[in-house]
C-alpha cells in the first residue's frame, strides 16, 4: 500500500538567472523579484568584457553565445533573463536558435513612449551601440507613429551609473552633458518623453530627472520586463515560500566585490559571489 503524506509537496520555485555586462540590469532583476519574491534568482553581471557598447559586434556576439552556454551548464536555470539593450540587439536570435531554453531581452520601449508622446518629440537614451543598431532603426520605423525620434548615444552615462551604486562622487556637469542632446524645441513643442535604452540609466533617475532642462516622462522597461517574466514563469502561489538567503551576484571578472559594492548589492538583497 503507498505510504500517505501529511503534506502536499510543492514544486521548486523556478530559477531565474538575470545577465547585463554589468550592474544596470540590477534595475530589471529589482522589478522581477517584486513579481516573484518566492523565485531563485542569479545575477551574473559580465564585468570582464565591460563595456558592450565599446566591443565589436562579431566579438561580442561570439562573447555572448559561448557566455550563455556555460552559464546554463553552470546554473540550470528555468528562465535567462538578458537585462542589457546592447546584447538584446545583437545576439536575442541567435541565442534563442542555439538554447533550448525561454529567454526575455531588453529593447528600447519605443513603442510605448511614442504611443504616450504628446508633444510627438520623443528621445531615445541608450549606448551608442544600442542607438546605432537597426534593431533600433526598425522599431522606430514600426512604432513611432508619426513622431519625431531623437537618437542619443551616450559614452559615459552607463559608467557613471556603475560608479554611483559603489558610492563615488559623480560630477552633475557630466551627466548633464550627456543628456542635454535628448531635450529638442522644435517650435512651441518639446521633447516630452525619453526611452531609458540602457538598464543603468534608471540607476541614475532621481539625478536625471533633478538636472532635466524641464520634466519629462523617463520610460524604463524594467517593469514591462517583469510582466513578461511573469507571463513565463507564473506568478507566485499563495502559499509560496520565500527564500532564506540571498540571491547571488557573480562577477565573471572574478574581481571581489569592494565594501562600498557589497552594500549596494544588498540594497537589492544580492550577496556577490565570485565563484561562479
């Protein structure tokens, strides 16, 4: 005769791994973890390779795809989350082609902004890998209805942002330089909407929006990318048990994690976890 339980087992809690060249998409695997606090979660920030947007595009989809495979081998994860608009662009196909496995990337929410967009002058803030992608070119073509896009690339903005979570003085001046392009006049209009097209801008919102020339709305994707991870995974069962420890942060650099880093890890309930 079977032997009877007591209690119904639940299954595993699905593991998330959530990629980025380097600590912007800390601000998508925040939003997630909102949607799914009972998941298993890894981040795994490419700081070996940082930044995308300085690489040459074979070489860092060839980064990419081989990256991804040990990471799968390496975590088994149920869902591979890629917070970064650079990768995203370049290598979401041929990832999905080669991985038998569900991914999410990041793209420039053009379409949302454009669709929100009074004034019909909208900008989009991103790298300038990102910018000049024709990933981005097309969305604009499909979704700007009608409006006028501004395309800003910018140089420094998403090493300023990593050198804000690890509390070192950033300059206003330098920032305000780099998104002094996304704010257009075209007669009475303005630019009244700015797509954030890197995962480490948002790191840097409350700073954008005081050095603003005027208010604008900042469209970041990291909720919409949450929705889709929730779409996948399912969301969380009423009697979901939440983990006990913290989720880890790999560095593929193998570099610890300075103190400053550490505790602005943890204000996103990360422990940095150089082993791999």
């Amino acid at each position: 005769m079977p032997k009877r339980t007591s209690a119904i087992e639940r299954p595993p809690a699905p593991l998330v791994l959530v990629f980025d060249s380097g600590l912007g998409g800390l601000t998508v695997f925040r939003e997630i973890v909102k949607a799914r606090p009972d998941a298993s979660y890894v981040y795994v920030a490419d700081d070996a390779f940082f930044p995308y947007g300085q690489r040459a595009e074979a070489e860092l989809v060839e980064r990419l795809l081989t990256l991804t495979g040990e990471l799968i081998a390496a975590h088994h994860p149920d869902l591979f989350v890629i917070a970064c608009n650079t990768a995203s662009t370049i290598a979401l196909p041929q990832l999905r082609a080669r991985y038998a496995l569900a991914f999410v990337g990041t793209v420039p929410a053009i379409k949302p902004a454009c669709s929100g967009s009074r004034t019909m002058l909208v900008s989009v803030l991103g790298t300038r890998a990102t910018v000049k992608r024709e990933y981005t070119q097309a969305l604009i073509r499909d979704y700007a209805q009608g409006c006028a896009v501004t395309l800003v690339g910018s140089a420094r903005l998403a090493d300023l942002a990593e050198r804000a979570l690890r509390y070192e003085t950033i300059d206003d001046d330098l920032v305000r330089a780099e998104i002094a392009p996304c704010f257009q006049e075209t007669g009475a209009r303005r630019t009244d909407t700015i797509v954030l097209a890197c995962t480490h801008y948002p790191l840097l919102i409350e700073r954008l929006r005081r050095l603003a020339p005027w208010p604008v709305a900042w469209v970041d994707p990291a909720p919409a990318i949450a929705r889709r991870v929730i779409d996948l995974i399912g969301p969380p069962s009423p009697d979901a048990r939440m983990p006990t420890s913290p989720a880890r942060a790999i560095f593929t650099s193998g570099h610890p994690a300075p103190p400053a880093l550490a505790t602005g890890l943890a204000a996103f309930g990360l422990a940095p976890d150089v082993q791999g």
